[in-house]
C-alpha cells in the first residue's frame, strides 16, 4: 500500500507538470498571437543594408541641425497624442538663441520606448559647431524648373521646381522645405528641402528606379588603410565571439514578442556580423 500511494503522488506530480507545461505554451501561443505590429521594431532600426535615407545617426556624424524641422516635429507629436515630451530637454529652451541652421557633432545616441509603449524614439546628443571650421560641405545647384526625384515610401517620385520661397519668413535663409515642386502625376504642389531632391536621368528605365541608392562610405570614416582588410579582421573577431558560451544568448535575435517593452534597440551578433559582411 506505501508503494501504490508513492505511485499515486507521481502520476499526480507529472500530471501537474503536464498541466503547467501546456499552460506556459498556451500563454506563450496567446502572447506571439496578441503581438502588436506596433511593438515591432521599425524596418530602418533593423536593416541590415546602409542607405542614404532614412539617416540614422550614429556616434561622430557631422550633421546639419534644423530648427523648424524639430518644431515641426514636436508640434505633431503634441497634436496626434504620440508621447508624453519634457519640454526642459527641447534644445530651444536649454540653450542660447538658435539659428536656423546649427552645424553639430552627433555626441550621444540611445533608443527608448515612449512611457513603455510604442513608438520608439531615437534620443539624439549634439555638440555646436562653428560652421566655418567644417570642411566637406555637400552643396546643392537646384534650379527654377529642373526635373527631379524624390525617394518616398520605397518609391521614386519625379517633380518639378517650381520657385524657392523661405518656409518660415523669419527664417529667410534657411534651406528648409525652401522649395515649392509640382510632381508629375498631378498639380499638387508641396515643399521639399534640397536633401530630398535627386537628380533625375529622363533616360533611365523607371524599373531602375525602385530602390534607394545604397549608402557608399568613405575611406576616412573606417579606422586604418583599407576598409576591406578592417572589414575582415571585425568579422573575424565576431566570428570567434560567437563560438563562445559567455555569447550564446547574444547569436540571435530575442523573442521580442515575450519582451515587446523591455528591448527598444534589439541587436545581436549575427546581425551586426551581417551589416559588416
């Protein structure tokens, strides 16, 4: 009778770990199921191929910083409700007047979530420059009538210029949306900023037009002589780092859909060795 009672408490205990385990995929099912697109991380925060836009910034980049474009910005996330914004970090209310356009140095970088929901927001740090010691200086030749195209929602749009106007008259000098166009499958006219605006080959096969061209970078922007022979030796020593069990939980991407709220930038290894290569 002892050994059928010891029998009885083991079917009851492998019964309940049946039952808990079946629970926890049941809840882990519901969970992948219920997984909001909107904790999904954005497609530019994971790409693994460099393209001229959408900017990310990174740690050392050289940047124009607009001021309209921000009050832009801030207005509309005001308006839709989007997050909760501390006014006191707004660079308008932390520094000395500013111009309309700031020459700056990207000093700082972090990704967060909005009150632990969506959306993602990219907290960027920049240091004032003085313009007249940047050197490099892309500059634009744009002229009233020139056909044009624009890269919007994966697709090239061609355009016309039609006049340049200051967006803000009291911001006259100030590139910003200065341009007023006219596309071409229509009479809309809308405003564009010269980083928008590509010079369209009327020649090509529109089928060539699909893409974005790939970001191509310098030579001065890698550490050392040849970009390939740095290029290597990083993806060797990720390589190795892989092989380690001190890595093993960092091979892969995690399950955000268990974590939606925790990770707001989601990295790995494999995925920066795939940027590399």
């Amino acid at each position: 009778q002892h050994r059928r009672r010891n029998k009885l408490k083991r079917l009851k205990k492998r019964r309940e770990q049946v039952k808990t385990k079946k629970e926890e995929f049941e809840n882990k099912h519901e969970l992948e199921l219920n997984y909001s697109t909107d904790f999904k991380p954005p497609e530019w925060l994971t790409r693994t191929t460099a393209q001229c836009s959408p900017y990310i910034p990174q740690i050392g980049d050289m940047v124009m910083y607009f001021v309209q474009g921000h009050e832009l910005y801030i207005n509309e996330v005001k308006d839709k409700k989007m997050y909760e914004i501390d006014e006191k970090t707004l660079p308008w209310n932390k520094n000395e007047p500013l111009d309309a356009v700031e020459c700056a140095t990207v000093i700082g970088v972090s990704v967060s979530f909005s009150d632990k929901q969506p959306p993602r927001v990219i907290n960027v740090r920049l240091q004032l420059l003085n313009p007249e010691n940047t050197n490099n200086s892309i500059y634009f030749l744009l002229l009233l009538g020139d056909h044009f195209r624009c890269f919007i929602d994966d697709t090239w749009w061609p355009g016309t210029i039609v006049k340049r106007e200051a967006f803000d008259p009291l911001h006259e000098n100030s590139p910003f949306q200065c341009y007023i166009i006219r596309w071409d499958n229509g009479e809309n006219e809308e405003r564009l900023s010269p980083w928008d605006i590509f010079e369209c080959d009327d020649s090509s096969d529109e089928s060539n037009l699909v893409k974005m061209p790939s970001y191509q970078p310098t030579p001065d922007e890698w550490p050392g002589d040849d970009v390939d022979d740095e290029r290597e030796r990083l993806l060797k020593g990720i390589d190795t780092l892989i092989q380690m069990d001190v890595a093993k939980q960092f091979r892969e991407p995690v399950q955000l859909a268990w974590y939606p709220v925790v990770i707001a930038y989601p990295i790995d290894l494999g995925t920066i060795r795939e940027r590399l290569s």
